[in-house]
C-alpha cells in the first residue's frame, strides 16, 4: 500500500490542541436590514472589488477541506443579497457527502421566499434564521427596515423546501425582553429549535449597547419562574447550551459570550468577504488570504496562512458590556466577521 505523501495537509488543530474542523464564510457586508445593535443606519459597505469572487471563495473553501473543515456556514452582511450566492451554493454542494459534511446558512430570510428551493435543492439541509420579534412595528424599529412580512414568507418557504429552520434570536433589554417567551412558543409550536443571543460589543452602533444589553442569566431565571426547564445534552459542536421547555416540548439554547464563556470546545474561524481570515470573533488576530489566494502559488500560501492562523488562535475572548458609554471591544462589526 501506498505510504502517505510527506506533503499530506495536515488536519487544523490550534496551540490549544483544538481541532478547526468549521468555517464561517462571510460572502458579502453588505445587508438589507440594518439592525440596530449589528450596525448604524449609515454603514459603509466595501467596494465591490475587495469582495472575493465566487471562484475565490470557491477555491478558499477548498484550501479548508482539504486541512480537515467539514462544516462551512455562508454568512455576511446577508448572504442572500449576493447575486452569485446560489452558485456558490450549488458550487460547494458539491462536495457534501465527500469533503463536506454540512453546508448551511444563517439569513436574516427576507429573500429566502425566492431561494429556498435551490438551496435545498443544491444540497442544503438547515438554515438559521435572524428573528428577534414577531410585532411587525418592533420589527421595523428593530431592524430599521418594515420586512417582518417578507421574513415571514421565507420562513414559510425555507419550510415547504424541507429545510430544517433555527431561530436565533438576540435577547435585547427593553426592545425584545418582554417577548421571548412567546417567540420562543411561536418557534417550539412550527418545530422550530431556537438559539437566544446576548449581545455583543463589536462595533460602534448608533445607540449605546448598554442600554439593550440583557444578562441570558436573568432571561433564564425569568423563564425558569413560567416553564420547567429540562437538561438536555444536545451539541451542536457551537457555543450553544441546550434545554428542553416541557411545557412546549421544543429545544432552546442560550449562546451566553458574556456571562458564560465556552471558549475551551471553539472548532472554528472566521473569513471575512474580502478573505481576511479572524481567528477569533473577539480578537484582533488575522490572516490575510486573499494576498495568499492572489499570489503567484496560492495552494501552497493558504496552507502556510492557515498554519499561521493556527498559530495565533487565541485562547479566549473578553467581552464585557459593563458601563454605559463603553466603547466596543472592537472596532469591526458583525457584519464583518458574520456572527
Ligand atoms: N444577516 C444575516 C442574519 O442576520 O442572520 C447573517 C449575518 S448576522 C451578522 C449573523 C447573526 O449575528 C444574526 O443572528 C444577528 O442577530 C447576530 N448579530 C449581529 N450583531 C450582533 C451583536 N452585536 N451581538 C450579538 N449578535 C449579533
Ligand atoms: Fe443585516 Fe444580519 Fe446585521 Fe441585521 S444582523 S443588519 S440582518 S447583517
């Protein structure tokens, strides 16, 4: 039998000995809503020709799978608004049941309604869908932008395509908190699983995060007062702590950045649209891999900055919302890094 090629890559495995086997892609910046605690209203968007081409993205996602990535999540900005992410999808398709074991995405779904039968057709099994209210005037409020029908329409259409739908929600003092326990029935009564958010200090928004930030700790208790919450061991391989509400049957996680950290299980890192690789969503520790990509052999740079992104991995983040007027922890947005 043949012996392995010395220059075999090697599977993705940090200073921290954890194994990077997820990527989250960011396809676009750009978005359609502009949700209060994600950006401001006037968001600058990058120039057209610093966002990676498809083929770019295409061949990034290879350079992954082949260092051991099994799950790639397409996120943005919103990734519907790219015009060639249907081919992308069908492009990376592909590769599901060999290279891949999952391709999914997060959407805010207010164009899901026109895509959702492509992407399950191009492979896509499961979506995660942005909903932080089901009052169309919060909505608007909220998200800047009146798109609670549109949303609504996606999600009706991701359903009838087959695609499995997670909410996710992100929990927000004074704007949501009186509504999760009835977004989290709405969700538990289509079958839907749903994921609360605290939120978190990337990025200067037009507000202060201070005033909307809620403890997940405090949501909890609240929750605990109306329903039985039951363990449940479920692991997505994410930050996500699992529980089942006995009252509806359904599954709620609960993502906790700042009062719970679950930096020690991180499988993942981040790429922006313009392919600057972070290796954490808190930090500032970056690689850049469209210059490896552009360059003049860029299979073997990527290999060698995606060694180097092992390398800098930080062990943890450090976020903390614990003053008004605080400034973020960093200058870039979720809408960046894709969340
Ligand atoms: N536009 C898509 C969407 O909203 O689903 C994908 C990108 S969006 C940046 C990904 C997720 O990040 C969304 O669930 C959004 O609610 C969340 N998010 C954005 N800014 C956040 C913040 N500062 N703290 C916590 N979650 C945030
Ligand atoms: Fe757009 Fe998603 Fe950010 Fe909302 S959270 S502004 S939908 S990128």
């Amino acid at each position: 039998m043949a012996s392995p090629s010395p220059l075999a890559p090697v599977p993705l495995v940090d200073r921290f000995q954890r194994a990077i086997t997820y990527l989250r892609l960011s396809v676009i910046d750009r978005c359609d809503l502009r949700c209060t605690y994600c950006m401001p209203e006037r968001q600058t968007f990058l120039p057209k020709s610093e966002v990676l081409s498809l083929e770019e993205l295409h061949r990034l996602s290879l350079g992954f799978m082949a260092r051991g990535v099994r799950k790639i999540r397409l996120t943005g900005g919103e990734p519907l608004v790219r015009r060639d992410m249907v081919d992308l999808v069908r492009a990376l398709g592909r590769h599901i049941g060999e290279a891949l074991d999952e391709l999914t995405l997060t959407t805010n779904a207010t164009q899901l309604a026109q895509h959702a039968a492509a992407l399950a057709a191009a492979g896509v099994r499961r979506v995660n869908i942005s909903l932080d209210t089901l009052d169309r005037a919060r909505f608007a409020q909220i998200a800047r932008r009146d798109a609670l029908p549109s949303v609504l329409e996606g999600i009706a259409a991701a359903r009838e395509a087959g695609l499995a739908v997670k909410v996710n929600t992100v929990a927000l003092k004074g704007q949501n908190e009186d509504e999760l326990p009835d977004l989290i029935a709405w969700a538990h009564g289509q079958g839907f699983e749903i994921t609360l958010i605290e939120v978190m200090p990337l990025g200067v928004v037009d507000g202060d995060r201070f005033d909307h930030y809620l403890p997940l700790s405090q949501v909890r208790a609240d929750l605990e007062r109306r329903w039985t919450l039951l363990p449940d061991a479920h692991r997505s391989g994410g930050p996500a702590r699992y529980m089942r509400v006995a009252e509806t049957g359904g599954r709620l996680g609960l993502i906790t950045p700042l009062t719970g950290n679950f930096c020690d299980g991180c499988n993942r890192v981040r790429v922006t649209a313009t392919g600057q690789l972070y290796a954490c969503l808190g930090g500032r520790e970056q690689v850049d891999l469209r210059a490896a990509l552009r360059g003049a052999q860029p299979d073997t740079a990527l290999h060698e900055a995606l060694d180097q992104a092992m390398a800098i991995k930080p062990e943890k983040h450090h976020f903390t919302i614990d003053r008004p007027g605080a400034p973020p922890a960093l200058a870039r947005h979720m809408s960046m890094t894709g969340g």
